[in-house]
C-alpha cells in the first residue's frame, strides 16, 4: 500500500528503486503541498480531541506528520506494508500523536477506529481492494470520512506515465473509479464527492501564484486534473 509517485523517463531511476529518504525528498513541491493543503482541509473539518486519522500506504511518513501539527489532541496513525518505509517514517517523523506501523489492511482489518482516514496514490497498488474497503469501512466511525487521491487515467500526460511503467514490468497499473465505486458500494459506504484535482504535474517544483490560481479553475475539467479525490461516507 505504499503511496508513490515517480516518472520513468530514460536514464531516470524508478521510484520503486529508491531509498525512502531519497523518495521523500524527490516528493517535494507544488504537487506535495498541495496534496498536504488538501489532506489537511478534510481532517480540520472532522476531528475532535482524542480522534484517530489513520492514513492508508505512509510511505515516508512526511504527510502524516505535517497534517498532524496542527492536533495535537489527535492520534494520527500510518500503516504500510513496506517495512524500510515504515522504518524511516518512525524515524524521522514520529511525535507524541504519531505513530507509524507496518500493516497491511487488505489482509487484516484495523485495530482502530478512525474519524478520517485517508490514502494518497494507493489504492491503484492493493490486488485486494474489496477486502481493504471492506476493513476500512468496519473501522471508520459512523460520522467519518476517507479521502482517497488516485492517478487520474482521463489526463494524457498520468496515463501515459503509468502505461510505461506498466510496461516496464513496475507495479503499476490504471486506476478504475468503477471498481472503488462498486466495492464502496457492497461494504456500506457511498460517495460523498467526486472531484478532480491538480493539473501541474509532481515534477514542476515550483508555480507563480498567477498560474496556480488558473490551475485551480482548469483542474475541475475532468481530463485535466491529474488526480482524482474521492470522499467516502458511511451510508
């Protein structure tokens, strides 16, 4: 369940083939803070003291930990099933409400009862996703909510991205909004919202202000945006 992202261009090293501290640091920028901004939004409008945000494939640990800032009052939890993620999430981003373990949910339903949970880039990785949706709908608390960020396939550039990896023989795949939808569907929980999301890919580092308000209005076309973000509800 390892959440990444990477662009397997000639000459260029897979995201698959680096360390943690190196994935962690490629990550950085427009995109990164953005997905951050957003994940933050969605757990300062449900959490309450003493709540529990688990997110869904940690990876490095790094969204986790700056989500959990700014709640203290709040458990925040990672869980991933690549054990050197986990390893230097616990290292470098642990604090008293944050904690990372190596866990695969697909396989074992949670031991935790989470108001939000969310995952980043995830789920297009889970062979298993019925059974994950299943685990994570038992755990979430009746008024909570899972925001879930997927490769948006409808944007040229994301498709063909993750067609060459595929190809590549990397684990990567399409992501199928059906497929969550039905499985959502079946274990009681129904879509909040649908949205689509940024436009400038991960590899811009840096974008004027000017065109980050314009990539906020073009991004909502569905073929634009490079992600697509979903809000999951109990039914």
């Amino acid at each position: 369940m390892t959440a990444r992202a990477g662009h397997p261009h000639k000459g260029h090293r897979s995201h698959f083939e680096l360390s943690p501290a190196e994935y962690e640091a490629r990550r950085q920028g427009h995109l990164h803070d953005r997905r951050i901004a957003l994940v933050a939004g969605d757990v300062r409008s449900r959490v309450r003291p003493g709540d529990v945000v688990l997110e869904l494939g940690c990876g490095p640990g790094d969204v986790l930990a700056a989500v959990a800032v700014a709640h203290p009052g709040v458990r925040f939890l990672g869980v991933d099933v690549d054990a050197r993620m986990v390893v230097h999430a616990q290292s470098r981003h642990a604090a008293p409400n944050v904690d990372f373990r190596l866990q695969d949910l697909a396989e074992e339903p949670a031991d935790v009862q989470p108001r939000v949970v969310f995952a980043i880039d995830v789920l297009h990785h889970v062979r298993r996703l019925d059974a994950l949706v299943e685990h994570v709908s038992e755990a979430l608390l009746s008024d909570g909510m899972w925001t879930a960020i997927e490769p948006n396939s409808r944007n040229p550039y994301i498709w063909l991205h993750q067609e060459r990896m595929r190809r590549a023989g990397l684990d990567e795949t399409h992501f199928r909004p059906e497929e969550l939808e039905r499985a959502a569907a079946r274990h009681g929980l129904r879509v909040l919202g649908r949205t689509s999301a940024f436009l400038v890919p991960g590899f811009v580092r840096t974008v004027p202000p000017p065109v980050a308000r314009v990539e906020r209005r073009l991004e909502r076309v569905g073929s634009l945006g490079g992600s697509l973000v979903y809000r999951l509800v109990p039914a």
